[in-house]
C-alpha cells in the first residue's frame, strides 16, 4: 500500500500541502533575512547572494518579495550536478 491509496488520500493530500506549506514559508524567510541583511548595511550598494534562488519556486519567490526592493542586474547560472556544485573552486 502506497501513500496515496484511495483509503489515505486524504491523509497524502494532507501531507502534501504541508510541505508545500514549509517550502513557501522557508523562501519566504530566505527573502526577509536577505533583506533585514541588506537593510542593516546602509552604506553598501551591492550584494552578492550566493546560493540563492536554488530552484524555479524560490526564484518565483524571490521576485514577488524583493523584485521592488532591489536593482537586480544579473543572474549567474551554472548547469552542473551536484557533486560538481559542491567541489571546491580552484584557480
């Protein structure tokens, strides 16, 4: 029996609006903490955010929530796996 048998649909339907509940709620911090950062340097005019948006709902995220509140002037991405990703840079 899988998770989404007729008898626990309800339950799996649950369980998934929860996670999209938490993965809404995590980008949603990303953005507020990444803005209360860039708020308390007043004197800097530009951010380098690394890392971030890590997929297509935070990058949807990120331009409801901080697209008026930033000049974003480029976006660097690199389609790499992830062991690759997680090497470190050498020169």
């Amino acid at each position: 029996m899988g998770i989404f048998d007729e008898k626990n649909c309800h339950s799996a339907s649950i369980i998934v609006c929860y996670c999209y509940f938490i993965t809404v709620m995590l980008m949603l911090c990303d953005c507020q903490a990444m803005n209360e950062a860039m708020s308390r340097d007043a004197a800097a005019d530009r951010f380098l955010v690394d890392g971030f948006p890590r997929n297509k709902d935070n990058l949807d995220g990120w331009e409801r929530e901080m697209l008026d509140k930033v000049n974003l002037r480029f976006v660097l991405f690199f389609d790499c796996s992830e062991d690759v990703s997680c090497q470190p840079v050498t020169y």
